[in-house]
C-alpha cells in the first residue's frame, strides 16, 4: 500500500541534500533515526553526466548564448555550462536583490547533491590558527570548538570521502587521513623546491575529494578532467551516491525532492519546531511536513533565508533572532590576486589526450602564523591553488601557418590564484526582502556585502608574493592581478547564524543548535565563526558529523 | 517559452531527437547525439551571415587558421558553427561581428579598390599582417598610434579561433586520438634531484 510521505511521522526533517545535509540524512538514518530529506531540485541520474563528451558535439560547443537568458549570473561560475546547466539555478526564477553599489554573486544549484555536483573538491582542515584566531589577534570571536574537538570528525569524514594528499607536518594545515596524493609535474616540483629554499613557504599537491585508489566501493580516477560535468565512476565525492544513497539503504530515509522549503513552523504556543512548509516546484502547491527537529543544511545563504522566512512564538519574522545576530556576519573568501608566467628550461609538450589531473598545487599559509612576523597591513593570511604545466598557446599572435603552429607548441606555464580569509563584519548582511518573491511566492534574499580593508590589503600582498615566489623559479613574462573579485565569487559563503557560548553573541550553540529553539539546527556553512582561508567544505561535513552525534545522543536519551 | 523548451527545440533541429523535456526530469543527451553533423549538411543556408559576409568569413578562416599537414578552419566549417553560434548572441554581439567584417572590407577598398574576398591573396596577407600586430613601438619615443585594424582583426581571429580549436578538427591538430583523456597521472618521471640544476628545471636527466 502506498504511504503518502507527508502524513509519516519524522523524527527529523532535513533541509537541503548537498555536502551537509547529505552527512546528516546518513549519520541520522544509520542510528535508527527516521528522517525525511527535503531536496528543492529534482533527482540526478549518471545518465545526464557528460564528462566523456567532446564540446564539438554540443550545438554551441559549451559556451551556450542560451545561458545567457535564464542563468545571467550562474553562468559567472566555471561550472555552469551548455553541458549541465539545468543542474544550476533558474536566475528568473530564484532572484534576489543587492544594493545598486554592493554587487554579490550567488551561485547555487537545486538538485540531489547540490553544489557537491560541481564542487572544487579541494579538502583542507581548519587548525587552532582558525579556531582561536581572536585569541590569536584580537579580531572577532573564537569558535566555541576547538580543533581537538574536530579532529576526531575530520576522521570520519576523511576516511568515507577518500581524500588524496600529502602529510606536510604544517601547523598551519594540520594534515588529515590521505589516499595516496596526486603526482606533481616536473614544473611543480622545481618550483615547490625553489620556494622552499628561497622562502621557506610549503607547497604540497592539492587535497582533494577524488579517489586515487579504489575506495569504500567507488573506482580510483580515471583522470579525465571535467569533474564538474559528473563522473560515471563516482571518482569524486558528490552526496547522491555516497551520503544520500548510504541514507536511503537503511529503510530509515525517505527522500522528497521538488521541494522548495519556505519556512518552518513552531508548535502552536511552544517554542518548539513542529515541521516544515515548502512549495512543490513543479505543482506549485504548498504543502506541510512534521517532525521532531529540523535541520537546515540549505547552504548559508538559504538556510538563513529559511530562518528569517519563519516565525518566533510570539508571532516576529526570524527564527532565532533573540540576538540580532541572524544574518550577520556573511563572509564569503577573498579572491582576486594571482600570478602568471612561464617557467623556463622544461620541453614538455602539452596533450589533448590526457591523461588530466582534475587538481592543482596548494601553497600553504605563510603571513600572520604562529610562527611568522605580524604583518603590518593586515591580519589573517591566504593560500594559493595553482599548478604548472604545458599548455597549447592559444594566445600566440599572428595568423597562418606560424600562428598554428605556436598553438600546438605551447608554452610551459606556471599560474598560482589567491584565497584569502573573509573578516566577519556585521554591516554584511543578509535580510528578507520586502517585496521581492521566488517563482514560488517565498520572500528572497537582500544581500549586501564587500570586501574590505583588510582583505583589499591582503590580496595585494598576495600578488606581490604570487609574483615573487615565480621569479624564485625564474619564471618570466609574469603577470599579476590584485584587484579583489566580486564577492560571492569564491562560492563559499559562510557565517550568518554563528555558533558560539554566549547566546547575546552568536546564534547557535557548538551543536549548531539554534539557542532560541531547542529543536532547530543550522548544520552547514551559516554556523561559521571565521572563515580561515582554507576552503570549508571539509570542515563542514566534519562540524554536520559531530552535530549529528550530539543530536543522536539527545534522542536517545528523550531530550528531543 | 521556457529553457527547457528552448532546449527541446534546440535538439530536435539540431538532431531530430528529443531529450526529457519535462519539468522536473532529467536533461540527457540521446545517444549518438552530435550537433556538429548538422553543420556539415549538403543543403547548410547561413541564417545570419549574408552570403558576402559568409564569403568573407571562409576567405578569412582560411588565412588565419589554414591547411598546413592538418586542415584547417575552411573545412573545419569554422563559418557555419560562428553563423549559428551568433545567430542565438546578444544585438550587441552580433553587431559587434558585423561592425569588424565591414573594417575589414572598407580598408580593403580604400587601399585595393575592391572588397577584401576578391583582391589578390597576397594583398590579403599583406593586409591582415598590418592588423595582426599591436602598433606600440616605440622607435621614435612616444607610440599612440591608434590601431582599430588590430581590435577587429583580433575580434575576427578569437571567434575563428575559437570555431576551430573547438571543432573535432581542431581537437585532432592539437594531437587529440579521437578517444576521452584516460589513465593515470604520473607527473614527473625524472630521478628526484633532475631539477636542482642552478638555472633552470632543465628535464636532460630522463629516467
């Protein structure tokens, strides 16, 4: 007999199935827990992965003028293609607003997995240089964790996922449980040994979330490249075939996509969650879901949409506001500074057959460490994806045969781009609002945010170190970029319910629980404190882990 | 219309083949599907491109990328994938494209009296070699010779190149086999201290 999903009882709801909320569905439901997973895009199947598909194929060669008309700003993402861009976001349909001086970019995707579909894969844990960083200069709040707390979900997560890397030894990047790293080019590696001899600064081979050895079920890479466009042997780390899959095999799962989450409902007179409203994207009907806790892992942005979408008991818009704090605080990390050259004295020629390592260089947090000089125009610091290879020059000037020719020649470049840590500051924020509306009639999102002083400051210290790491390789005709991108750009929004002790101070506890409702939580990137500068997809699976945990111990003994 | 509409549509004239077209299920490609046949058609009419301008844009392409021991953009079709690809691109665009072909032949007529497609090739050599280079030497001190030749010849050439480098021509002349990129990265093969040499990351030590 058929059971409408709706009317089940859950024991919790979650909102969202990307990189966090696909942890929560599978830690939750392996405990016996009975969770309904809320998704607003539809299902994703491996027969729309187009990775092994050459452009010429496609009608516009992957440069698609269509995007142009429904996704004018996902389109700003390098993953939002001619290939899989109905995995992204309808622009038209999910708008939100800016002031006219303050441009954001959100790129965002709704479908099963999410962002975890196109994410950058790189993988780095956070230290107590990041935890503690107020401890460390002043500035903002420490976390309420520490990293002895994380370490032991890092862990768990490292060991699911299948993270390759290189241990380092750095303070600064504690190193975590590695599939067998990636190999450097020959170019990578003279350039690693000379900045370590001439500067001291680690480079190491880019942790990321891509098999180099069979693992947990799923095939080692078979080094392709297009990750972003899927991946048949699941290579990657994306929630719907791992996480959410793990999820629904245990009979405790049950997953409902099309389900574009408005906002969430208390018990009549309690302050307590009683489910969730969400409209369904194809019908358009609205429909209600009941629960005994609900967790948002919407991704930052949304997830706070939710909250300030939903009402408290005494009938005000901003679930768990008593602090003022919701929506505050958004950081998102800085971008902009890069470097460029070619290295000289390596022949390699570049190939269109591959093989292609879908991963880069990472250099290691060097200003403001434990151990290094304060720098005096900033504080926090910033690390560096790049890599070093040949490649075809299709840049060479001129026309005809010489032209051609050069192309295929190519050069031996070097290329090294800047993430630097985002300040939390309260004048960038996010609120409802008042009068625009999703397709689905939900309230959206004013943003307002820049970058400031400090991250200005700190990417162009970033080029200037770009550029001189790159001469102490000798590489020449190099270039720099300081100029700070868009915010948004670097696509890890992050802060905005902060967890933390003080309930005046923050909005949720270390569990990310919402301090205001004791059956609410914000388990993904929104529960940030800082942003470190190390990209937070890692530490977010491992912060939903630890949360679950909690939250599972809770059930247990009848807390919720 | 919506985007997936679009899309049907953009298949079904593209492929005479449909992908899911329904709200909330998947886009998937057919199998065997390939747009790029579609250009090679006996009867292919250009749906942007007059038929002076489509000249133009084949003399062009057979300059700028020609047939060396691989072809080149002529028989790449570089002409027809740019007439679709700007037929769905912004006013602006397209206008932009047009503006470039009409320096192109206005020049040619000021210099050699006749539209660029019908002077002499090596005029036309002659000429695209004076685009091809950005005017900024300075010999004689101070260089600010405005060039606009050089901007559209760039324009001209990016799109070209572009038509080319992405045609399954243009993939095998950079060495593509016809097969996806598969293996293992190995990276380096060099004996660990090959690239300690006091210059440069000179790779003689093979091995």
């Amino acid at each position: 007999m058929f059971a409408d999903p709706l009317t089940q009882t859950y024991d919790v709801i979650v909102v969202g199935s990307g990189a966090t909320g696909g942890w929560a569905a599978k830690r939750l439901s392996e405990a016996g827990i009975r969770v309904a997973l809320l998704e607003a895009g539809r299902e994703v199947t491996p027969k729309e992965f187009t990775e092994h598909m050459p452009a010429f194929k496609l009608k516009y060669r992957n440069v698609s003028p269509e995007i142009v008309k429904t996704r004018p700003i996902q389109k700003q993402c390098y993953a939002c293609m001619e290939y899989n861009y109905d995995w992204f976001v309808n622009d038209l349909e999910n708008p939100y607003s800016t002031p006219k001086d303050k441009p954001f970019t959100w790129q965002r995707l709704r479908i099963l997995g999410g962002r975890t579909l196109v994410w950058g894969r790189q993988s780095y844990r956070m230290s107590d240089l990041d935890f503690k960083a107020y401890s460390h200069d002043g500035y903002g709040q420490d976390w309420p964790v520490s990293y002895k707390d994380i370490a032991p979900f890092y862990d768990i997560v490292e060991d699911y996922v299948g993270i390759s890397g290189a241990a380092e030894g750095n303070a600064a990047l504690p190193d975590g449980r590695f599939l067998p790293p990636m190999a450097m080019t020959c170019g990578e590696i003279f350039f690693r040994d000379r900045v370590k001899q001439k500067l001291g600064r680690t480079i190491t081979i880019g942790r990321t979330a891509i098999l180099t050895r069979n693992h947990n079920g799923r095939l080692a890479c078979h080094y392709c490249g297009p990750c972003e466009r899927g991946c048949v042997t699941f290579s990657y780390f994306s929630s719907p075939f791992t996480t959410v899959k793990d999820a629904l095999k245990t009979g405790n799962c049950t997953l409902i996509t099309n389900a574009v989450v408005a906002h969430i409902n208390l018990e009549k007179g309690e302050n307590r969650a009683a489910g969730v409203t969400f409209v369904d994207r194809i019908s358009h009907r609205t429909k209600e879901i009941k629960a005994k806790a609900v967790i948002v892992c919407a991704q930052a942005l949304e997830s706070t949409r939710i909250l300030l979408n939903s009402r408290t008991r005494e009938g005000t818009m901003g679930l768990g506001n008593s602090s003022g704090l919701l929506g505050k605080g958004l950081m998102d990390h800085c971008t902009g500074a890069a470097a460029s050259g070619d290295l000289m004295g390596f022949h390699e020629t570049p190939s269109a057959n591959g093989p292609n390592r879908a991963n880069g260089i990472y250099i290691i947090r060097f200003r403001n460490t434990m151990d290094s000089p304060r720098h005096a125009r900033f504080i926090r610091g910033y690390g560096y994806q790049g890599s070093a290879g040949p490649q075809f020059d299709f840049d060479a000037q001129g026309f005809g045969g010489g032209y051609k020719q050069a192309v295929v020649a190519g050069t031996y470049g070097i290329s090294v781009g800047a993430f630097g840590e985002c300040l939390a500051r309260d004048d960038n924020f996010v609120s409802i609002d008042p009068e625009l509306k999703d397709a689905w009639g939900i309230p959206a999102l004013h943003i307002s945010m820049t970058q400031g002083e400090n991250e200005k400051a700190m990417m162009e210290d970033a080029a200037s170190a770009g550029a001189e790491m790159l001469e102490a390789a000798g590489a020449k005709n190099i270039r720099v970029h300081s100029a700070l991108a868009e915010p948004g750009m670097a696509i890890h929004e992050l802060g905005i319910a902060r967890m933390g002790n003080d309930p005046k101070r923050s909005v949720t506890d270390q569990w990310t629980q919402l301090h205001d409702v004791p059956n609410v939580f914000a388990m993904d990137g929104a529960c940030f404190v800082s942003s470190a500068c190390q990209n937070p997809t890692l530490t977010m699976m491992a912060i939903a882990v630890r949360s679950c945990d909690h939250l599972i111990q809770r059930f247990k003994r009848n807390e919720i | 219309m919506n985007r997936r509409e679009l899309f049907r549509q953009a298949l079904l004239g593209a492929a005479g083949a449909s992908a899911a077209a329904v709200a909330g299920q998947a886009r998937v490609f057919p199998e065997g599907y390939d747009a790029s046949k579609e250009l090679a058609r006996a009867d292919w009419k250009p749906v942007f491109f007059d038929n002076h301008q489509n000249e133009t844009v084949i003399v062009l392409s057979d300059l700028i990328i020609p047939e060396t021991e691989t072809p080149g953009a002529k028989s790449a079709l570089a002409n027809r994938f740019l007439d679709e690809l700007l037929a769905a691109e912004t006013r602006e665009t397209q206008q932009s494209f047009r503006n470039s072909l009409a320096y192109i032949d206005g020049e040619a007529r000021k210099r050699y009296k006749d539209a660029f497609i019908h002077i002499p090739k090596e005029n036309q050599i002659e000429f695209l070699t004076l685009l091809a280079y950005p005017h900024t030497l300075e010999t004689w001190g101070e260089s600010s010779e405005d060039n606009p030749g050089h901007r559209h010849f760039e324009d001209l050439k990016d799109w070209i190149s572009r038509a080319f480098w992405t045609s399954e021509a243009g993939m095998r002349a950079i060495g593509w086999n016809g097969e996806m990129p598969h293996g293992v990265f190995t990276g380096c093969q060099h004996r660990d201290d090959a690239h300690n040499g006091p210059e440069t990351g000179s790779q003689s030590n093979k091995g």
